[in-house]
C-alpha cells in the first residue's frame, strides 16, 4: 500500500475515489454530505410510520369514532397490528439522526480497528468520542489498489446503546426530556424480534393527548427538515431535494 498523496502522483487508477462515508473525514462538503444523507434516511423512517405519516388520519377516525363507536377505523386498526413496527421505525430514525449530530462535531461514528496502531483509539471509543483528527494524525488516506481507504475504521458503525453514554450524550446538543424519549423508543425497537414481551416505556407514558406527538413533529421539522433545506438552499440545489415539513399542528 501506498499513501493518497503518493498513488495520486502516479495517477494509478483509483487513486481519486474513496468509501463515501469516510469522506465526512475528509473535508467539510463531504462531511454534510453525510450528515444530510442520514438525516433524509431518518426523514423517511419517520414518515413511513402509521404512527407519524398517517397522523391527520388517525386523528379523523378517532372523532369519528366518538361519534359512533361501531364505525370501522382501518387506520386506527392498522396502526396497533403495525405498532411494534412503528417503534422499530421511529427508534432507527433517532438513531440516525444522532450518528448526524456526532458527525457535525466531526466524531468518528464508524467503529475503529482494533488493531495497532488504533489499539488506543479503539478502547477510547467505546466510552468516549473520537475526534477526526485523532483518527488522521496516526494514519490519512492509503491506496489500496482499487481506492484510498482509512485503514483505522472498520465497516461498522457505533451502536445506539453505545452513543447514549454519558460522554456521548453530552454532544448530541439535545435536552434530558428529549433523551428521555429516546431511550424507551431504544428499548421499545427490541419488540420487533421479541414479539409479546413487555418492555417498559417509563417516559413516553408521561405524555398525554397530542403531546409527545407535538415533540416529534417539532424535532423532525426543527432538526432534520430545516437543516436539509438549508444546505440545499446553501448548495443551490433543486428544491425538489427539500423536504416537506410536517403540518399537523
């Protein structure tokens, strides 16, 4: 192997591509390719819930329902079959949406290698971020024949367990009622392969009416819709790349 700098001098072929993700490393424009590339993957958990997506209708057929208890409600009947999927859904957009926050700080979201000379680095990881340029003062970009790679990283990212630990959560930028909800929504996704075992949801059962529902939409349009739109405003790009803000309330 040989360093980028050098296999671009010679102008082997592949000297020029990389694995996209760890281009976030690389430089800033990179970087917020990633973190919108993951905030629109979340966007799209998020809608294709029954839970959010179909919210006004649920809505509709609960009145409805109030006024005659017999009538059928599909959605209403959907929304219960599907609502270990539904959680399932919801916790992977948080998830998602946290790997974007760490990566706006420049933290190292793929799982380093445990082997030398990222031992250190390795162990670090598992109770507190790592900083790009930690990562890229042991070793940059090597060719590998085919593309430059970071040989420190592995193809794997941080587990959500692993990024609600303390020193993680205090650079996610996001307040303890928040991360309170994301914890049971955490423990309420292993429904989906443990199906009838009760998973306690402490917190989300606190909210009443519409209310958790309000936070969800507040956080989906403040932090993911506004900031995808931004940068496609910023990048002048199509506006067909701007997402549809939810208007429930």
């Amino acid at each position: 192997m040989m360093t980028e700098e050098e296999a671009r001098k010679l102008h082997l072929p592949g000297s020029d591509v990389f694995l996209r993700t760890q281009l976030a490393y690389k430089n800033e424009i990179n970087k917020e390719a990633l973190i919108t590339f993951l905030n629109r993957e979340a966007y799209k958990a998020f809608t294709d819930t029954i839970l959010i997506g179909q919210y006004p209708l649920l809505q509709q057929e609960k009145e409805m329902e109030k006024r005659d208890w017999r009538i059928i409600t599909p959605t209403m009947f959907r929304q219960m079959e599907y609502r270990d999927l539904d959680n399932f859904k919801i916790a992977a957009g948080i998830e998602l949406h946290l790997k974007a926050c760490l990566v706006s700080k420049d933290i190292v979201i793929h799982l380093i290698a445990d082997k030398p000379p990222f031992k250190e680095l390795c162990e670090r990881q598992k109770k507190t971020p790592v900083y790009a340029h930690e990562l890229l003062a042991i070793e940059g970009f090597y060719y590998n024949g085919e593309r430059n790679i970071l040989r420190g990283l592995t193809s794997k990212s941080l587990g959500f367990d692993q990024i609600l630990k303390a020193k993680y959560r205090a650079q996610l930028g996001k307040s303890q009622d928040f991360l309170d909800i994301v914890d049971d929504y955490r423990n309420l996704r292993n429904q989906i392969h443990m199906p009838g075992d009760f998973v306690e949801a402490p917190h989300l059962n606190t909210y009443t009416g519409d209310a958790l529902m309000r936070i969800l939409v507040t956080f989906i349009n403040e932090e993911i819709v506004a900031y995808n739109n931004a940068i496609v405003e910023k990048g002048k790009l199509h506006p067909s790349n701007n997402l549809q803000a939810l208007t429930y309330f």
